[in-house]
C-alpha cells in the first residue's frame, strides 16, 4: 500500500492544476489516471478552450478574472505559452435574451468591454463580417488557452516541485476509513489523508453513494483548414461567439480553425460514448464559418468528440463529501470549466488542506440539490 498525504483522483485540467497546487505547496502529493495523462477520452483534450469574462453572472466573470494572473504566472514560471489574450467577440440579434443578460452582468463587473457595430468589428477585424443588425460586445482581456499545453504543464510543473504522478490507474473501489480514505486500484493500494476527486465524466461512478445530479453529454469539434492562413492568427483574429446558433470558433490554431457548438449534446455513458464524427454537423459549422470570413474558403480537416459533465444550475460542484471530510470533491464544470481550472486547482489544494477557500465557493455546495 502506498501512503501519502494527498491523493488526487482523476488528472485532467481540474486534477492537473490541483496536483500543481499542492505539489507548489510543499505537500507529499501523489495524482493518478485511469488513462496516460494527457489523454484524448475526457473534456480536457485539444488545442484551445476560450477564456472569457463575458458571462451573464457576474461570480464568473470575478473568477476569470481572478484565474487570468494565475495563467499568466505558470506561463512565466514554465517559459511555455498557454494563453493568447486576442480577445471574446460575441454577437446576437437584437432580441436575444441571453446577450442582453449577458451585457447586464458585463455592465455590473469591472472587466473593460466595448460595444462596436458590424461595421466597427470588420474595420477592427477585417477577415470577420457579422450580420448587419448585431448587438456585439469585445472584452480585450479574453482570448483562449492550449488545452493541451495547460493540462501537461500543469503536471510537469507538479512533477518537479516532487509530486508522483501514475497513469494507467483504475480505481476499483474507495473505502472511507478514520481520518484516511483507502483507493483500491489495479496498480494496488492508496492509502490517503486527503483525497481530491476531479474524475470528470466519471465522477458518479467512483462516488455512487453521493448520487450527485451529473448529465454528462457528448459534443463534437471540428477544424477547417483556411485558404488564406496569414489573416486568421490570433494577432489579427479574436475568439467568436454566435448567441442566437451558440456556435463559436477561434482564430488560426494548432492543426487549423476551430469551430463548436455550445449546444448540449446527447446524453452518454463516458465508457458508451460514441466517438464517431458527425460529418453533417460538421458540414453545419463549416457553412456558418464561410459566412463569418467569406474571403477564406475552408476544408475540414479533423473532428473530434469530447464529453460535458453537467449540472442542473450549471453551476460547478466543489465542496467536501458530507460524510467523509478528507474527500473533496470538484466536478460538474458544465462545458465552460477549463478557462478556470488553475483557479479551481488551488481552491480544491486549499480547502483539502486548510479547510477553506478565500475565494467565494459558497454557491458550488455539493449538497445544494438535496437541501429542503
């Protein structure tokens, strides 16, 4: 059995960030995997995740905020780039609703934002050509963050501040003992003071008697190859975002452009999940892509599928297991977690640790579903 003060379960952006945290904080940290760290299996995966402040709460426009100069410390720390500040651009009708709540809450926080025209997008951001009637709003300290980079930096950085880190781990069960929580594995035993729980889409399974309120669903990406490169990097392109299809896509990046939908996908088992590529949706996003940069023709080059693990408030989970003090839990990140993964790895570090945050978790409550 290995012993050790800190344990996290589950390493992808929440669990990679929390291992660095702890790791930073001199703690005997030991992270373990189900898969080789840096898979492609889970919601971590890929070469960018937009960071945005634009959001119709103002509690996670504060929180990006706050994460920003945790991003921007690891990037100096590690030499490494991981965040690109080219700026959100979001646009709607004007009658959307959820843009108009959103530039309510914008208005509310202290984030610098701007209200432009069509016309003002296309001077600023010639490649781009919004419908003429948009509402549109840029925030300058926004952009996105190398998924891939961030996840594996994270790691790298936590192994050498002297964490342990094991791949290829599957939990076959969890025992809550005195003061210790127990992980049964197929690469033997853990024995833990403190556990941090960050498996993602698999957080029901490792934790069934908390019969959490998880949804995870199945979403797919896709990446078009441009024919004029040069006028889509992120000095000269920001992160787009479509409020009446939820469509969204970035500047050049990686294999090329990428494009989403922020649509919920299909429920899914995360072991059942169905990983083919929906060429018709990808056909879909490639058309309102062409019609965004009509000076650019594109070919799809990839697509791939990932999972969100959702709750009913879309609000993340993050709190300790009631009956177990030692288990903390972070989960239900909901499609929109990755841009405050640093942020969330020290919370979880710090209430594993000392027991409490600084920072305003109180709405994250893991019981909050179950209250009267």
């Amino acid at each position: 059995m290995e012993n050790c003060d800190c344990l996290v379960l589950g390493l992808g952006a929440m669990g990679s960030a929390t291992l660095y945290h702890l790791a930073r904080q001199g703690h005997d940290a030991v992270g373990i995997d189900q898969f080789e760290p840096g898979h492609v299996w889970g919601s971590s995966h890929g070469h960018s995740r937009a960071f945005r402040v634009f959001y119709r709460d103002p509690l996670y426009t504060e929180l990006a905020q706050a994460a920003l100069p945790h991003w921007q410390e690891l990037q100096a720390i590690s030499r490494i780039p991981l965040i690109h500040l080219c700026g959100f651009l979001a646009f709607a009708t004007p009658d959307n609703r959820m843009m108009e709540d959103h530039l309510t809450a914008i208005r509310q926080s202290e984030a610098p934002f701007e209200l432009l025209t069509p016309a003002e997008v296309t001077s600023r951001f010639p490649a781009l050509q919004i419908p003429a009637r948009s509402r549109v709003c840029f925030t300058p300290q926004a952009g996105f963050l190398d998924a891939d980079r961030c996840v594996a930096t994270h790691l790298a950085e936590a192994r050498r501040l002297g964490a342990s880190i094991h791949g290829q781990v599957t939990v076959e069960h969890i025992e809550l003992g005195r003061g210790h929580t127990i992980v049964r594995t197929s690469a033997g035993d853990f024995r833990a003071n403190r556990l941090v729980m960050t498996a993602g889409p698999w957080t029901r399974q490792c934790l069934p008697e908390l019969t959490l309120p998880l949804t995870v669903t199945r979403q797919q990406k896709f990446y078009f190859q441009p024919s004029s490169p040069g006028a889509l990097e992120p000095t000269s392109l920001p992160v787009y975002a479509d409020y009446d299809t939820r469509y969204y896509g970035f500047p050049l990046h990686g294999p090329g452009v990428k494009v989403a939908d922020d649509t919920r996908g299909a429920e899914t088992d995360p072991d059942r999940i169905d990983r083919r590529i929906d060429h018709q949706e990808g056909e879909r996003l490639g058309n309102w892509l062409a019609s965004l940069l009509p000076q650019q023709t594109f070919k799809l080059l990839s697509g791939s599928t990932c999972m969100y693990t959702e709750t009913p408030d879309q609000d993340f989970l993050i709190g300790r297991h009631p009956r177990q003090p030692g288990i903390i839990v972070g989960a239900g990140f909901s499609g929109h977690g990755f841009k405050f993964s640093t942020l969330i790895g020290l919370m979880l570090a710090q209430l594993a640790t000392t027991g409490s945050t600084p920072y305003p978790v109180q709405r994250f409550q893991l019981d909050r579903f179950s209250r009267p």
